[in-house]
C-alpha cells in the first residue's frame, strides 16, 4: 500500500491497489466460512464436550470473550512496543523519499 502526502494541502491519501482488494475479499471469504462452521460444524463438537466436560454456554461465552480481549491486548502491546522501538531507532530514508 502506497502513502503519499500532498505537499500543498498536508493531507495524507493511500492506494490500495489490486493486491488489497484480492486480500480484502479473501477475509470476506474467511469469514463466510467461520460463520456457517460455527453454526452447522463446531456446534457438533462443542455441544458434546460440553456436555462431558460440564460446561455451561455461559462459561464457554465468557471464556471466548475473555481469549478475545487478551488477543486484542497482545496484539496492541506488540504494535506499542514495535511503534516505541522505531521511534527510538530511526531507519535511514533515502533522498528521493523525501521528495515524494
């Protein structure tokens, strides 16, 4: 993905292209299929264990939600920590960079 800041206005624009779109449809796609496998595939399976194991809806909702945050705060602390160590360390940029 290219990022481009007009020099007049400072506003920054990006293009995307072909490539992102193809990636775009791809998570669609990817989604589509977690949809219909968590209603009609995973439920064949969670439903038993449940049962054995003796958990509640309630507990597997909670424990979802609970792996979903801690995704979620992972993910974050990686990119803070990522965004703290280039500020830190900054990487040479050509000089025809600059003048884009």
């Amino acid at each position: 993905m290219r990022v481009r800041r007009d020099q007049r206005t400072g506003t920054v624009t990006s293009h995307a292209g072909v490539a992102y779109a193809a990636i775009w449809i791809l998570v669609s796609g990817a989604r589509l299929f977690f949809d219909y496998g968590s209603n009609h595939l995973f439920t064949v399976q969670l439903v038993p264990f449940g049962i054995t194991s003796q958990i509640s809806l309630a507990a597997l909702t909670d424990s979802l939600i609970f792996f979903s945050l801690a995704m979620l705060l992972a993910r974050t602390g990686a990119l803070a920590a990522r965004a703290r160590r280039a500020r830190t360390h900054p990487v040479p940029v050509a000089d025809h960079a600059l003048a884009a």
